[in-house]
C-alpha cells in the first residue's frame, strides 16, 4: 500500500464535474506529474491533496489515515505552492519568509533561511522589500518557503511559471534533492521540467462527460457511496 | 449523500403532496379571511382596525417561524452538509423578509389609528426591524457570490451566527427599551383574546404557514430543476442550442414578493 | 500559543510600515463624531446628553469601515491559503488576527473616545465609565466583526456588504456600552451593564473564532 494514495476521486468545482473515479498512490521518493488540457482539474487535484478542498467522493490517505482525520499533521508534512507567491510588498523577503519558518515551528530559522536563500539564489535580496522584486524574484522567494522547515511532501501548481531556463534547472535539481531524501513530489507544469522518470498523470483520461455522469447519478439507488475494492482487500 | 441523487428523491416525494398542500392553504386562508373580515365582532374600542391583526399577527409568527427554519437549514448543512439544506435556506430568506415587512407595514397602519403614530421605538417593533435587516443582510450575502454554491454556504453559516444572535438582541433591546421608557405603554398584542377572534387567527396562522412550505417546495423545486438544466448545459447536451442558455440567477428575492 | 504571537507579531509588523490604517480609523472617528453638532446643534446640553450616544455609534461604525481588510489582502496575494494550510490550527490564527485587528483599531478608539467626550461636553462623571466599557466592547467588535470580513471574501462589493451582515450583530454592544455610560452619568451604578458587556465580550472569544475559520475554510475551497 503506497504512502501517499487517493482512490477513486470526484471533483465538482461550482456545478462543474472536473474529473471523476481517479486514483493515484505514490511512495517516499515518488514524482508524480500532472498533465492535462486548461480545466482539466490540475489544480483542483492539488488542493485536494492539500485538504483545501473536500472531494465530493472518494479518499486521500497517508499510510491509511485519511487526511481529514488529523488536518494538522497533514499540514506539517506537506509544503504547497499555488498560483500566487503571498510575498507582503511592503516585508523585506527574510521577513516574508520568517512567519512560515515560525508556523512550522522551526528551530533555527534565520539559518534555514539563508539556507533556502542560498539554493535558490536570491541570498543578496533577502533584506529588499517585496515590492521591488521582480515577477521571477518573486517566484523564487516563494520556492524558498517550500525549502524551510522538514517536509514529506510538496504539492507544487505550476512552479515553473515565471522562471527562465536556468531557475527551472535549480528547480529541477531542488525536486531531486527532495526526492533522494524520500519526499514526494507532486507537480503541474506546461513547459518541461527536468525531472527523473515521473509518473504521468493525465487527468484528461479521467474526464467524465457529464451527461453520462448525472445518468448514473440520478439513479435513486445510487447514493454516492460505494464499496471499495481496494479497502476491502485490506 | 449526493446533490444530484438526493434533489431527485425531492422531486419525487414533493411531486405529489404540492396540490394537497396547495389546496388546503388556501381553503384555510379564505376561510381566515372570511372569519376575520365579515364573521368575527369588531372591538369595542378599536372598532374595524382591528381587523388589521389577522394580518399582523400571522405575518409576525411567519418572519419569526422562517428565520427558525432558515437557522436549522443553516445547522443542517453545516453538520451534515446536505446540499437540500443551503437550497432550503436559500428560498426560505425571501419569503420569512417578506412576512416580517409585512408585519412590520401592517402592523403601523394598525399603530396609527390606535396610538396616533406610525412607528415607536418600542422592544418588539425594534427588534422585528432588526430582524428585517438581518434577512437582507442574508440575501445580500447570498446573492453577492458568482459560484451560488459559495452564496448559499456563507449564507447558512451566517443564518447560524445569527441564530446565537437573535437572543441576545431580542434581550438587550427589551432591556435598552424598559431603561429608557419604563413600562411601556404600547402593548402589540393587546388584552386576552375573545374566543371569537381566536378561530380566525388560528385559520389565518396555518393558512400562512401552509402557504410557506408551498412557496418553499415551489422555489425548492425551481432551484433543482435550474441546477439540473445547467449541468446538463455544462454537459455540452444542448449544444447546438447553447446561444440561448439563460443567465444564471434571475434574482432569487425577485419573486417572494408577489 | 506559538502560531498566535507569529501571526500577531507579522500583522503588527504589517500595519506598521503600511500605518495608514489606524490612523484612518480614528480621523474617521474624530470627523463622525465632529459632524453631530452640525446637525443638532451646537448647545451644550443637547451635546452633553447625546454625548455617549454618538461617540458609541461613530466608534461603531469606525470600527467596521477597518473589517473589510482583516482578510481581504490575505486573500487576494494567496497568503490565506498558505495560513490555512499551515499546521496551527486556523481558530488560532483567526484569533491573532482578530487581536491584532484590535491593537490597531481599537485601541486607538479608546484613546480617542475621551478627547471626543470633552469636545460634546460630556459630563467627566462618565469618563472612565465611557473607557472601561469601550475595553470591552471593542475587542468584541472585532471579534464578530471577523465572522462576516470572513464570509463576504470573494464576494462582489464586500465593503458595503459587510456593513450590511455586521451592523445589526453590534446593537447588543451599542445599547449596554451606551447604557453604561447613561447610568454613570446619572450617577447610578454601571455594573450591570459593564458585566454584561464582558459577558457579551467572553462569549464572543469563545464562539467567533470557530465561526470565523468556519467561513474562511469556505472561501478557500
């Protein structure tokens, strides 16, 4: 049983199904790749394994808890990276970083800091303002929050926006570094990021057409809730 | 628990029940009516005014019967998240906004004639009218939102804060009122009732609520059915007839008032 | 305990260097409360009777223009979602929030209320009536102020909405913080009403929290 695992997801954004019946599992060490046409639910599937949202069914498991059961554990081991980068403008980059460092309960913060800094090389902008950073300065500093603190896994949307080739390759180079030391890396991306041997996700496979979705769901019998194989094999 | 498989079964079990229930409201209210307007004794001191209070009274129960329901909808919904429950709520706010403007109305054509003013500040007037706003505040919030999903949740959650609210305003005006004019003159709902006014204003009381869970199942039903053509618009069903899909929400307290 | 004084040490930070909105609260304070005696008057009686009154209600309504913003930056640069997401439990962060809310809105409300008092004539009977009870109802005006700056995010014209959610929510605060100034003024004991006011406060920090992480869970899905 993998470590990290959701078994037959459905997703509904307002009163549009995303995707419906996906699985996925990953193990320590585990990259998995999200692929998929605009609206194809890469980001929903990443908040949904943040516990941001609630899948309408299905499950998301860490060695067999689901993640609902204890939100804060799940929180402490997981670093995400959505669309914005919540860089304060008027907060110099170490005091942007300082709050998670502190919220993660971290020792030694200004030390992982420059750390982060360092690996992601902006260390010579750590006292600048928000405000005067560049929309790839930017995304750096971001990047730097996922490095500070312990982390088993990094849910990463589309972390390659606003970075050239080179920040891509240190990107790429940091997921790999995360790897050997036996976290999971789950990410989207349109360009390409060098990353060893993921495994592709295609969400576009498990796009439902509705019609057939709201066939099978107004059947009154059906009340969403379904035996699963795979639990019951346990 | 589902909001597609579950609306069905609401569909189904209401189908059958609406006439009954349709018919018998207004049985009750046009025998209300004809009780409180042509067969019930007029007051000796108030004369034909008080007929005004068949009307009043019922509206009142109904502003504060609705705003229950709308908390427990908003309960339901947060304990078990039952999609049914924020649709509930949702068509309910109109019509409880409704009934407590008209209480509120009627209630100072009644003050007129019989105090000599349109509006005091007394306890229960000031306290229907903070409950007034408390339904618009609900509405806008509903409302404000372009996924209504999100509306009708922050909604719920809001009909609930109010709920632990209601109380405690509804104690600190009584308060605020008795500390500025002590022993109030301004009784609403006046002596005890004769027995002869009490059939109508019984009649008329569960005309009206009869008349709430009609409207309610109608809006209810409206709601699911909308949901229901927009899936399926979004499922590409119609889609040579896309162009002329209807705009989503066409006002969902537009249609309370009538 | 660790989460709290994080979140309130950053927003203190925050308010700081952007500062503007203390001080904006309290002009708007200040010039609320300057605009009664252009509308009843200028007589000293009317003024000192009314003083309480009107110092409450601009408080009021000071306090409310500044809830709009509690979340609403958070929101909109994706700093929410990162809080939400952070392992303290979101009640605590709403809770560091809500104080440092109060820090810079509040306090300076009590500062400025006696200054407003002296200019209404307000007899110096109600003074520390008037900032005894201001302590304990701003917090609570921040507090359920929280709940509906968490509910109107991502909606179409918060600010007006807002006002509209929270306003009636506040009359209980209005009326015993109010009160409690008119019965020292008349030199009754206002006891009563101050315990109730932290009656009102205790509650306030007990349940809000939860229904303002409530609301923020919602506006993040």
């Amino acid at each position: 049983m993998a470590v990290f695992s959701g078994s037959d997801l459905t997703c509904l954004r307002g009163e549009r199904l995303v995707f419906g019946k996906l699985s996925f599992a990953a193990n320590p060490g585990d990259a998995i790749m999200l692929r998929g046409r605009n609206g194809a639910g890469k980001s929903s599937l990443l908040r949904l394994m943040a516990g941001l949202l609630v899948p309408r069914s299905g499950q998301i498991t860490w060695n067999d808890d689901p993640i609902h059961s204890d939100r804060i554990a799940h929180h402490a081991r997981l670093q995400y990276l959505g669309h914005q980068d919540a860089i304060k403008p008027v907060l110099s980059v170490r005091d942007n970083l300082h709050l998670w460092g502190q919220l993660r309960g971290v020792d030694d913060i200004d030390r992982e800091i420059d750390t982060a800094l360092h690996a992601l090389d902006i260390h010579h902008l750590s006292r600048t303002a928000g405000r005067y950073l560049s929309s790839g300065q930017k995304r750096r500093t971001a990047l730097a929050r996922i490095l500070i603190g312990h982390a088993d896994l990094w849910l990463l949307d589309e972390p390659t926006v606003g970075l050239d080739r080179e920040s891509s390759n240190e990107l790429a180079q940091l997921i790999a570094d995360f790897r050997a030391k036996g976290g999971i890396v789950i990410y989207s991306t349109h360009i390409d990021l060098a990353v060893k041997e993921p495994t592709l996700l295609d969400l576009d496979e498990f796009a439902i057409p509705m019609i057939e979705w709201l066939k099978d769901h107004d059947a009154p019998a059906d009340d969403g809730i379904r035996s699963d194989p795979k639990r019951a094999a346990q | 628990m589902h909001r597609f498989a579950k609306p069905s079964v609401f569909l189904k079990l209401t189908a059958p029940i609406l006439p009954w229930l349709a018919g018998a409201t207004a049985m009750l209210i046009a025998a209300g009516l004809y009780f409180a307007l042509f067969a019930s004794p007029i007051d000796y001191q108030q004369g034909d005014t008080v007929r005004i209070m068949y009307l009043h009274v019922p509206s009142a129960w109904m502003g504060l019967f609705c705003y229950v329901g709308m908390a427990i909808c908003g309960a339901m919904s947060l304990i078990w998240k039952h999609p049914l429950a924020d649709i509930c709520a949702r068509a309910t706010a109109p019509i409880g906004a409704t009934f407590t403007a008209l209480c509120l109305i009627t209630g100072s054509l009644w003050g007129e004639p019989m105090w000599g003013t349109w509006w005091v500040w007394d306890a229960r007037l000031t306290s229907m009218l903070i409950l007034l706003f408390l339904y618009l505040g609900y509405i806008a919030l509903v409302n404000a939102f372009d996924d209504p999903d999100r509306g009708s949740k922050a909604g719920s959650a809001l009909a609930l804060v109010g709920a632990v609210n209601v109380p405690i305003v509804k104690f600190s005006v009584d308060w605020w009122n008795t500390l500025h004019q002590p022993a109030s003159i301004v009784r609403m709902d006046g002596p005890a009732v004769d027995p002869s006014m009490q059939l109508p204003l019984a009649l008329m009381i569960l005309g009206f609520t009869g008349y709430y869970f009609v409207v309610l199942i109608l809006r209810v039903r409206l709601e699911l059915n909308e949901r229901r053509i927009r899936a399926l618009h979004l499922s590409g069903m119609f889609d040579d007839t896309a162009q002329d899909a209807e705009p989503y929400d066409p006002g969902h307290n537009a249609e309370a008032s009538q | 305990m660790n989460g709290f004084t994080a979140i309130l040490r950053r927003d203190l930070q925050l308010a700081m260097r952007q500062g503007a909105d203390s001080v904006m609260v309290v002009a708007f304070f200040i010039v609320t409360t300057t605009l009664f005696p252009f509308g009843v008057g200028p007589e000293a009686n009317i003024l000192a009777r009314i003083a309480s009154g009107v110092i409450w209600v601009s408080a009021l309504l000071a306090a409310m223009l500044s809830l709009e913003r509690v979340f609403q930056t958070d929101y909109e640069d994706g700093t929410l979602e990162l809080l939400t997401l952070s392992p303290v439990s979101l009640e605590i962060v709403v809770l560091g929030k809500v104080v440092a809310h109060w820090l810079t809105t509040g306090l300076p409300l009590i500062v400025a209320a006696p200054l407003m008092a002296v200019m209404l004539n307000m007899d110096t009977d109600g003074f520390v009536v008037l900032m005894i009870a201001m302590l304990l109802g701003t917090p609570a005006l921040s507090l359920i102020g929280a709940i509906g700056a968490a509910l109107i995010l991502g909606a179409r014209r918060g600010g007006v909405l807002v006002s509209l959610l929270v306003l009636p929510l506040y009359i209980p605060i209005l009326i015993f913080g109010a009160g409690a100034v008119e019965a020292a003024l008349l030199g009754m004991s206002a006891t009563a009403q101050l315990q109730i006011m932290g009656a009102i406060l205790l509650l306030a920090l007990a349940a809000t929290p939860f229904a303002t992480a409530h609301a923020l869970r919602q506006a993040m899905e």
